[in-house]
C-alpha cells in the first residue's frame, strides 16, 4: 500500500480518515476517543485507541452536545 500524500511505502492507517500513510506523513496520537450515541435511548458508547496514526491533514477538535444541541464554549 502507497501513501495517500506521497506514494512512499505506507507504514499505517489514519484513525481519523482512514487515508494510508508513510512516516513522514503520520503523527502519533497518545490517546483517541470516538464517542457515538444512541438518539433512540440516549446511551452513548466509546471506544479508546492507544498509541494510534493520524495523517498531518486531519484536524481534531472537541465538541460538547447536550440534547441534541452543540453547546459552543
């Protein structure tokens, strides 16, 4: 598998979009969370990667949502 960026030899998968990417392109994340929620039940689940890739092009930020509307802080 290329990477996405420069069609060197890929070393992993961004977490976030799922591109192929080698060493130069990919930071280490010590921690990622992805929340998902039930509207149905109003359960909501997480799933935690440790040590996980991401591409230098994704961005993360944190929203807050609070019955189904975003709360900007």
């Amino acid at each position: 598998m290329k990477c996405w960026f420069c069609e060197k030899d890929a070393r992993g998968i961004c977490i976030v979009c799922g591109r192929a990417v080698c060493h130069e392109h990919a930071d280490k994340l010590d921690q990622f969370t992805h929340a998902k929620s039930d509207t149905c039940t109003g359960y909501a689940s997480y799933e935690k990667g440790f040590n996980v890739l991401k591409c230098k092009e994704c961005k993360l930020e944190w929203e807050s949502w609070e019955q189904g509307k975003r709360i900007i802080k």
